[in-house]
C-alpha cells in the first residue's frame, strides 16, 4: 500500500486508499498516508477493527451490515 501510494496516488486529487482489514498493525501505513495528505478508508468488520484503527482513519465503513450478500454462495 505504501510503496504503491508514492508512484499512484496524489493528494491535490483527492486520492484515497482503501485498506480492507482490522489489525492496529497497520498503523504505522495509516500514519504514513495522512502525513502526505492522503485520505484512508478502513473496511472491515467493526467488531474486528482495532478501534484505534477505526478512530484514526478518514472513513470507516463496517461490513456488518452486508455479512449476508458477502458470504452467499451464488445459486
């Protein structure tokens, strides 16, 4: 994610990263990131996001609410 955000993502664009996971180890990404201006997004279960994580981020978007359609095997 970081490595990729120097080459691909720009601030004056409004760029965001997404990252899809829950553990408080990425936070030292999740700094980086917002020190540059960057906007982060954290996708995950709330109950398995770090709620530092959770608070720290730009956007937090639970995948709560949409458990069902995510783990439904197509008929």
């Amino acid at each position: 994610m970081l490595d990729d955000s120097y080459g691909h993502m720009k601030p004056d664009r409004g760029d965001t990263a997404v990252l899809v996971a829950g553990d408080a180890d990425y936070m030292p990404s999740v700094r980086s990131l917002q020190e540059r201006n960057l906007k982060v997004r954290v996708v995950f279960s709330k109950h398995a996001t770090s709620h530092e994580l959770r608070e720290s981020a730009d956007n937090f978007t639970p995948l709560d609410p949409f458990f069902d359609q995510l783990t439904l095997a197509p008929m």
